[in-house]
C-alpha cells in the first residue's frame, strides 16, 4: 500500500466553513445542507469543505507524580474606612 492510499484510509470529512466575500469565515457547519442554508442568506457566500487527517494515535506509559503544593495563602487588604464622595 503505498502513502497516498493510507492518507485516504486515514481522511475523513470534518465539517463545511461558510465564507464571507472577503474570505473571512462566517461559521462551521456540520452537514452540507446547513452550509448550502446559510449562503442562501447572501448570494456572495461561499462554503468549502474541510478534511480532517488524523494522525496515529500513539499510548505514552506514564508516571504519577506527587500533587503540586498548595498555593500559598494571598494577603487582604484591610477595609476602606473612607466614606463615598456625594455631590
């Protein structure tokens, strides 16, 4: 099997991205009758699809440390004893 046909086992569609005329990405969506919906609302959206490519997923053995120290307790200040300005 060579790497282009483990990439394609590997692909899958992730969602559709809305665009604005500009470019500039409106929403995520789900499905595509979500993004066909919102470029019905202006007729200069645009939507892509966008394909995700997971990596191998790779278990690390690991080691439990002791639990971090607590922070140390924060110094308050004392009450105002001044009194609201009133006009």
């Amino acid at each position: 099997m060579n790497q282009l046909q483990k990439i394609d086992q590997i692909e899958y569609t992730g969602h559709y991205s809305v665009f604005d005329k500009n470019g500039r990405k409106i929403c995520d969506c789900s499905s595509i009758q979500d993004a066909m919906m919102m470029c019905s609302f202006d007729n200069t959206r645009t939507y892509r699809q966008i394909k995700i490519i997971m990596d191998q997923v790779v278990s690390i053995p690991f080691e439990r440390l002791e639990d971090d120290r607590q922070l140390r307790p924060q110094n308050t200040l004392p009450d105002r004893q001044a009194v609201p300005f009133t006009v």
